[in-house]
C-alpha cells in the first residue's frame, strides 16, 4: 500500500517517471559521467580490497566463480554475500561523497557566475 501512494506522489524511489516540464532542467550530463566513473572506480578498488581481506580471514583465494560446484555452498554464499553487501556499501559512501562534494562545487560557481 505504502509503494502505491509513494508511487502516485511522485516521491524519490517511486516508479512513476513524467516528461519534465517545459523549461524544466535537463537532467545534468556532467554529474550523470563523473557518477558514473566513481561507480567504476569504486567497484574495482572495493572488489580488490574485499578479495584481499576473504584472503587474509579465510587464508583461501576468492572463488573465481561461485557458481563453481567445486566450492561448498556455505562458502559460496557467503563470498556472495560478503562481495555484494562490501561493493554495494563502498558504492553509496562513495557516491554521497562526490555528490555532496558536486553540490558544493555548483553552489560555488553559481554564487562566482551571480557575482
């Protein structure tokens, strides 16, 4: 029920996308490519350090696969779990970051550009 009025009010995490409104701003390129590269950036860095660290615990190498049945189930799910959870994490602490970070930047150069 709460999904359904989320998504008739058009609150943040709803489905319900409209075309914007004339003269509305577009949504912005540059944060859309620099997002994105923290994304990547992010990921590679966090998956080295999560594999490094299931090295150091477990004393065994990262599955290369955990769909390998070569690997116990235990195991394997907990690489899953121990793999998604750290990346997903590094994701939104980096991301709040560099928006946080592109906000102040903007609200630099509109207060120089207003000046």
């Amino acid at each position: 029920m709460a999904n359904v009025a989320r998504a008739r009010s058009g609150a943040p995490g709803s489905r319900k996308t409209e075309a914007p409104a004339k003269g509305a701003a577009k949504p912005d390129v540059q944060w859309r490519v620099i997002g994105g590269l923290v994304g990547l950036v992010v990921g590679f860095a966090s998956r080295k350090v999560l594999a490094f660290a299931w090295e150091r615990v477990t004393g065994k190498k990262p599955p290369a696969s955990a769909d390998s049945p070569e690997i116990g189930l235990g195991e394997a799910i907990a690489y899953a779990v121990v793999m998604g959870l750290g990346m997903e994490v590094a994701r939104i602490i980096a991301t709040r970051a560099a928006a946080k970070k592109w906000q102040s930047w903007r609200e630099a150069a509109a207060s120089k550009s207003s000046s």
